[in-house]
C-alpha cells in the first residue's frame, strides 16, 4: 500500500477490519489518520486460481482528511452474465456449468477458510476468462468474518440475498451460499430464480419455491416480521423450476437454498458433493 509518505505518530485504534493510525504528511504538516485495513491485505496476499488478484493499492491524500484508496485488480473481460448470454439455445452445457461451479465453489471455499465473506456474490461479479476460468471479483461488501462476530444486515442485490439478510437478521459465511444457489440454478434457468421487487416481495418468492419452514428454523431476531412467522407449509421443490438439471444436481440446489443457514451446506461439502465429482462428470 502506497502510504510511505505519511509518517506514523500513534495507533488510534483497532478494530475487525484494521488497525487506524494518526499519521503526519511531512509535505503538508496536517495529521491524518490511515487505515490499515486487514481486508486489503489479505486480498493482497491471494494466489487462488479462483479469486480476482489485487495487484496494488494506492492511498493517495486529497485534502488534510480525505485519502483517496485506489485498488488495481487484473483485468479480464467478461463476467458470468455475458458468458452466460454468449452460449446459444439451450445454454451452456452440463458438463461446463459443473466445472464453473467447481472453480466457484473453490475460490468461495478459499475466501471462507480466510475468514472472508463475499456478501454480494450474483452473476456479475463473478469474470470468466476466455479460456473458462472463474474470478470472484468486487470485493466492495466483502467483510473479515471471525466465530466470536455475527455480521449485521447491509444492502445486496436484493435477488441473490439470503433470507437472514432479508429478514435483517445477524449473518455469516453461510450468506455466500445462497448466493452460489441462485446462481447455479441460473445457469440453467438462463434467468434470475427470484425476482423480488422488495426484501418482503423477495422473501414471498423464496417461499412459493421452497415452503414456509417450520417456526425453529426462523431467526430470532428479524424486523420484518412483527408477528409470529406463519404455519408451514410444503413447498415446490428446484427441480421443478429448473427441469433440466438431473436430480443430483437438484439435490446440491436444495441444499443450497435452504432456509436455515446453519442447516445450508458450506462450500467445502458442495465440493465433495457427487453432482460435482470429476468421476462421475467424465466418463471414459
């Protein structure tokens, strides 16, 4: 990070996302404060095959306390949107959407073992190179997750949101996963799996697919919901909205898209799951 022009006098505070320093501009003689966030680090520091690489960060100074953060990412062209539209009728094929969600799930996998929470994963964050590799880029809502923190509610794109962040409930990694479902059924589907207009819209959609869960699998915490969370109710399941993928694959969706994040399936066991073993997926 480009910050050797200010000298350090003392270290303000710290806290999850970094350490704040009081710093002086020996050209200026003003004080500002600069912080060393941990997040920048660490992304600095990646080499996953899967995860966009920040080559540099530069902290330039604008006024006595405004600094100006620029981050300087490789670049590569398209994103799983225009990768997606490119492919003709019907799609991509089965065997490229398995080893898309392969590397997905591995750069996911990476970011999760550090301690990192993506939070805004949907089709436009995620580049594909042109000879197919996926990048998990934007980093913008990304936060450093610890087991003693429970994260709290921001705004995401409100049809890849979980129903903990739409129910404002407190969240962690489990988060990214709803995300990597909608996703995966899009693949398919070639269009969003919930199209909510409002977080309340977006939650009424999540159920028409999968049902109302019972009344343990709700947070105890939500602001949406004043009331006692209504009965439960079954619900259609994924492979019925998305007809073409075989019932393994509908099965790692289901698991994906569900309710209880605690109950969802991680990163780690997504990638052991049978739909995605190489065996299987490449006969000889």
């Amino acid at each position: 990070m480009a910050t050797s022009r200010y000298e350090p006098v003392a270290e303000i505070g710290v806290g999850a996302y970094g350490t704040v320093y009081k710093t002086r501009d020996p050209h200026s003689g003003h004080f500002v404060a600069l912080k060393s966030v941990a997040l920048l680090r660490r992304l600095e520091a990646f080499e996953h095959p899967n995860v966009v690489r920040l080559l540099n960060v530069c902290a330039t100074s604008r006024t006595d306390r405004d600094i100006k953060v620029t981050l300087v990412f490789e670049h590569i062209d398209q994103d799983l949107r225009a990768y997606m539209d490119k492919a003709p009728p019907p799609g991509l094929p089965v065997e490229t959407i398995k080893d898309l969600m392969r590397q997905f799930l591995s750069g996911l996998y990476f970011l999760h073992a550090n301690c990192i929470v993506h939070r805004d994963l949907k089709p436009e964050n995620i580049l594909v190179t042109s000879n197919g590799t996926i990048k998990l880029a934007d980093f913008g809502l990304a936060r450093i997750y610890s087991y003693q923190m429970a994260l709290t509610p921001v705004v995401v794109t409100l049809w890849y949101g979980a129903p903990e962040v739409l129910l404002r409930s407190t969240y962690a990694t489990p988060v990214d996963m709803w995300s990597v479902g909608c996703t995966f059924a899009e693949t398919f589907c070639r269009k969003s799996l919930f199209c909510g207009n409002s977080e309340v819209d977006q939650l009424g959609k999540i159920f028409d697919l999968i049902g109302l869960p019972p009344e343990d699998d709700w947070p105890r915490e939500r602001s949406l919901c004043s009331k006692e969370p209504p009965h439960p109710t079954p619900g259609p399941q994924p492979v019925q909205l998305v007809p073409e993928m075989e019932e393994s694959g509908a099965q790692l969706l289901r698991e994906m898209l569900t309710f209880n994040p605690h109950k969802r399936i991680s990163a780690f066991r997504a990638l052991q799951h049978s739909y995605l073993d190489k065996e299987e997926s490449d006969p000889e």
